[in-house]
C-alpha cells in the first residue's frame, strides 16, 4: 500500500482523523506559544543552522575529536557502517556484559536499525521505558510519531492494553492512574535490569560527552542504576563546541513541545565508578545521504517533530501512513535516500505549502526538498503511470497558449453540461470525497480582455 | 575497518567549509532573573520557597517520609549517602535534598553534577526532590549558563527543570512519570 491508500484507510474513521488532528495541532499550539517567548527566536535559528551546515563540512573531523575526546575520558567508541554492524556490535557489548535484560530509552536510530527483535531473538529482554514507547511495544507496534510515540492511541486503548498487561482496573482510563501503574511497572524494570541504553540528542566534539534529553526521566533511571551505559548516536549528531548546547537546547523542546526545555537534559561525560560506557557511532546511509547537495541538509534535524505537528497531511494520515521510522515531512525527504523507488510516493505526500520549512528549528528547506525529490523520482522512471500519462498531457496542453484556451473552454463547458457520473468517477481523484467548484462561463483571460476593453 | 570506511566516504562527500557562527547570548535588561525563575519553576509544574523554610516544608509537606538523603550542610537527612552500596538501594528515598551551583531563569532549569547528588541516580529515584539554590547564581538563559559551567567536570551532569512528567496518554500531562514527582527550589 502507497501513502495516499494508507492514508484513505486512516480517514475512514472521521472521528477519529478530528480526534488525531486536534491532538498533533495542540502541539504546534504549544509550539507557537513556546517560540513566540523568545524574542530572538530567528536569530537562534540561523545560528543553529549555521552551526550544523558548519559542522556537517567538518564532520570527520569533529567525530575523530570527539572520539579521541571521549577515549581519553575512559568511553569506549565503537563505529558502525551498517544498521547490521550496529545491531552486533550492541550484543556483543551485552553479551561480554552478560546481560539478561536491557532497558531503553527512546532511539529513532535503535528502532530504525531493528535493534529489538535482533536482541530478542538472541534471548536478550527488552524493555522500552518511555511510556509511549512502552505502550506501543506492548501493543507490537512501531512509533507513529517520533516525539509522541503513541498519539495515534486514545486513552481507553491504553486502559484495556493496562488492564490485560499490569492487571489495571477493567475500564479505567484515567491518564493519571494509568501512569502510576507504568510507574510501578517500569521501577521493577529498572531496578532488575543490568544495562541501559540510550538514543543520543547532542554528541559534543569539544568535550567527547553525550547528551539526552527527556521529561520522564527514564533515561537516567536506567543509565545510572547499573553499572553498563550503551549510547547509539548517527553521526551527524555531533555538535562543536559545549556552548553549542545552549543554542540547540534553546530551541529544541520549544518546538516539540512549547517547554523551554525538557525536564532532563542529561551529560554523560565518563562511566559511573566501577562502570563502563560505550557509545556506539552510526553511519547506516547518512555519508552517502551527506553526499546529495540538494538533499543533504536534512542530516541537521535535531527530531523535534515539529514539521510533523504543522503538516496538514500528517495530522490528518498518522505516522504509519508513511511506511518507515520517521514520518511526516522530514521523513518524506529522508526515506527516499533509503529506498527510491520503494519511498518514491513520500515526497507526493504534501502540499508543498512550507509551513515544515517556517518551523524547523535548523531551517532545513523541507518543502524544497520535497519538490526537488518529486523531480529525482520522475527522472528515475518512478512515478505512477496515472501520474507520468496526466503529468504528459499537461505538459503538452500547457504549453501553448491556443491548445490551453481550448481546453480550458471544453472544460468549463463539461463540468456544466456532464451528467453527475461522468465528472464523479474512479478516473477523476479531484472529485473524490468533495464537489468541484462551479465553473464560471468564461476564462479570466477572457475577462482580463473585456476588462480592457471598456473604457 | 568501519571507521575508516566511514570517514573516508565523509570526506568525499561533505560540503564545502563554512565558517562556525560566534554565539550571541541575547542579555535582557528588563528582564529579573529570580522572578522570571520563580515563575517560570511554578509554571512547569515545580515550587520555590525560601530556603529558611525547608526543614518546615519537610515536616509540613511529606510528614510520611521516612527516608530522607542530604547532601546540603547543615540540613540533616538519613540516609548516609557515602555507605550506599549501590545504587539500586536508593529506590525507597522519599526526599532528597541537593545543592546547585547554577539556576536558568528562562527554564527554571538548575544545574547537579555528579558531586552534588553524590550518586546520579539519586535526583531521579527519589520520590521528591529539593534542590538548594543561590539567588545570585540564577542566569538569564541556557546559553548564558553553559557559558558558565564545563559540562565534564564531573563524569554526570544535569539541567532538571522540573518534576519528572510525561503527556504520552493523550496529550494529558501527567506529573511524576519515572522520575521525581515533584521539584520544589529552595532560594536563599
């Protein structure tokens, strides 16, 4: 199934598309209010723009500094290529460890690379501790948004998955009670795990030290309990200098959430006495990604979902309609590096409208991107053929001024004149699920002559 | 292998050089520190109080507690922090009581390092958390504060701007997810 067909199928439930709606704009909502604070809001964002272009032009450098940094700190680095060497080189950190039961916090990357199921496959328990992510584990399913994992799940969902997975009051569906009983739950976890691991926000050149951000705290619960640390990170996290931070922390929990800032931001600089920490760097397609000039910029994300929260498709398809990881405008640009041809309906998947592109914290041109994309697909032959044959005749039409006034008036004269069904049909998506507009008598080429005509 | 492999395949594709922005601060004259922080902590959910009142807010507020672990002098807990064996023995704190050496009006954010919680899980593990802040080491904002401190002097550190909270249930917030459930600074 292509996005639209997904798509269709999440709007089928109007209720609920109004519902998941409203919830994802609430976020915006916040947003707006959270940046509207800061007076120099633009200013922030052109310097962490300017930070990130910068670093991405020195990126080898500052990951062999940050490296060599953190080496000296008593980390452990590990580099991994694939999502494959990533996945073993984890278990095998766990396996020297002998780890039974690992808890996680939130990691696009982890989940990206199939983390879980490779662990658990090799008899290693996996506990993901962000109560979204939590919930969504619980339930066998991925994240359908990157902030807010579990947005597209109503609170009586979440009440009968608790009632049947931590025995909660049958019918219960108070957010607050059902926090509690994960509270309780998720503490038994941290306390009988042996090693944690966490996604990377920010990794620090200057100082070779990770950061994460995160309002629960179930992070830190978990890196400090036992004695094994594990960090995944990409490598385009890596931020110069720890100044920095003040920059991209300043913007980063406004735009996902409108807080001026997480309630946590953790730096984790050397293992705990006793302990070990690793951090494990990842390519896993982002150098080849870094090598398309007009699609490289999307390596500044920092993930804070607020591109998702504007997009008037996103709020009203949900994050699986998108077929991968990261959903929503970012992930229409990111995914087709993955998979062209596979992803090549994503960037279709907008209305080009920018409002992703005006709030990016970095400034990434997403609604560009995208354009720029559709253009990269058609020339690679991976278009539909509905919209190769359309695209062709509207080429030709549009390109002479007599063959388009032709057109133009049989149009008009056959919206007015067909019966119902031959204008609402299969062949014709614009008159899907809505009436066309009443088509005026003539054409406002027609009327701009008149115009100047009359005296 | 990977890591050369990676470095490599950077250097052929990176863009060209573009220089490293020099960082502004943005200081506000008409901005308070201490009041913007005392609003902005009770907006996130949080509470100050002078710290003269701290041993008031203990009896007052959580007569319950039994386990109380301090690492600010003069104010008594008991908990020996130094003979915990490990850390996993901190799950049954009810209050603990830290210092911090920096406040950030803007998130009403402090700063605890390793030194100040003596183990890092503890600000995290406890069920309330009371932090002891100078009123002269509030800045205005998260820049002006990493202007200020080294985030590896220690091993671990932290900004924790309020109590641990999740809105993961239907956008509904919801105070004291995993961590502390609440956060309140003691101002002197």
């Amino acid at each position: 199934m292509n996005h639209a067909q997904k798509a269709s199928a999440f709007i089928r439930d109007e209720t609920r598309t109004d519902w998941h709606n409203r919830a994802v704009w609430h976020l915006r909502q916040k947003r707006d209010l959270g940046a509207g604070s800061v007076p120099e809001w633009e200013e922030l964002r052109n310097l962490a723009s300017a930070i990130k272009t910068h670093t991405l032009s020195n990126l080898d450098d500052y990951l062999t500094r940050f490296e060599e940094k953190a080496a000296a700190n008593g980390v452990h680095v590990h580099w991994a290529a694939t999502a494959e060497d990533h996945n073993r080189i984890v278990h095998g950190i766990l396996t020297d460890h002998g780890v039974q039961k690992l808890v996680k916090s939130k990691s696009m990357l982890t989940e990206d690379c199939h983390l879980n199921p490779y662990l658990e496959a090799r008899g290693i328990e996996v506990i993901d501790t962000d109560l979204g992510e939590r919930i969504i584990q619980m339930r066998h399913e991925p994240p359908s948004h990157i902030v807010a994992p579990a947005i597209h799940i109503r609170k009586e969902e979440v009440g009968e998955l608790f009632h049947k997975e931590l025995g909660t009051d049958a019918g219960a569906s108070d957010p607050k009670y059902l926090t509690e009983a994960a509270r309780g739950h998720l503490r038994e976890h941290f306390l009988s795990s042996t090693a944690a691991l966490t996604g990377v926000n920010f990794a620090i050149a200057e100082t070779g030290g990770v950061v994460v951000c995160t309002n629960e705290g179930n992070a830190d619960m978990g890196v400090h309990l036992h004695g094994l640390q594990i960090h995944c990170m990409g490598i385009e996290k890596i931020i110069p200098r720890a100044a920095d931070l003040g920059v991209f922390i300043r913007l980063l929990a406004r735009s996902a959430t409108g807080q001026p800032s997480t309630i946590y931001t953790s730096h984790y600089h050397r293992p705990k006495s006793g302990g070990a920490m690793h951090i494990v760097i990842v390519d896993n397609g982002r150098t080849e990604h870094l090598g398309r000039a007009d699609f490289r910029n999307s390596l500044k994300c920092i993930r804070c979902g607020a591109c998702m929260n504007t997009c008037p498709i996103y709020r009203r398809s949900g994050g699986y309609s998108y077929g991968h990881t990261v959903p929503g405008p970012i992930g229409s640009i990111l995914t087709p590096g993955i998979d062209m041809k596979k992803f090549s309906d994503l960037p279709f998947a907008s209305t080009l409208c920018g409002s992703c592109s005006d709030v990016c914290p970095v400034k990434i041109d997403i609604h560009e991107q995208l354009y720029k994309w559709r253009q990269v697909i058609a020339e690679a032959g991976h278009l539909p053929a509905s919209k190769r044959w359309s695209m062709k005749v509207a080429g030709k039409v549009l390109a002479r001024s007599g063959r388009y006034d032709f057109f133009g008036k049989m149009a008009r004269m056959a919206l007015r004149i067909l019966p119902r069904f031959m204008v609402y049909n299969r062949f014709n998506p614009w008159g899907k699920a809505r009436e066309l507009p009443a088509a005026p008598k003539q054409s406002f080429k027609e009327w701009f002559k008149q115009q100047n005509q009359q005296p | 292998m990977s890591r050369n492999q990676i470095l490599e395949r950077i250097r052929q594709n990176k863009p060209a050089a573009t220089p490293l922005p020099e960082l502004p601060d943005f200081p506000r004259a008409d901005l308070d520190p201490v009041s913007v922080f005392i609003q902005t902590v009770e907006t996130g959910g949080g509470k100050t109080l002078p710290f003269s009142e701290l041993e008031a807010w203990m009896a007052v507020e959580h007569p319950a507690a039994r386990l109380i672990a301090s690492n600010v002098p003069g104010i008594q807990g008991n908990v020996e922090l130094d003979a915990v064996p490990t850390p996993t023995d901190l799950n049954p704190v009810d209050i603990a009581v830290i210092p911090s050496q920096l406040g950030i009006a803007e998130s009403g954010a402090v700063w605890v390092t390793e030194a100040d919680c003596v183990h890092r899980v503890l600000p995290f593990i406890t069920q309330h958390l009371a932090v002891v802040l100078d009123r002269s080491n509030i800045v205005q904002n998260t820049q002006m504060a990493y202007n200020r401190i080294r985030v590896d002097e220690t091993g671990f550190g932290v900004f924790i701007a309020g109590p641990s909270k999740t809105a993961d249930i239907e956008q509904s917030l919801v105070i004291g997810a995993q961590g502390a459930r609440s956060y309140t600074v003691f101002l002197r």
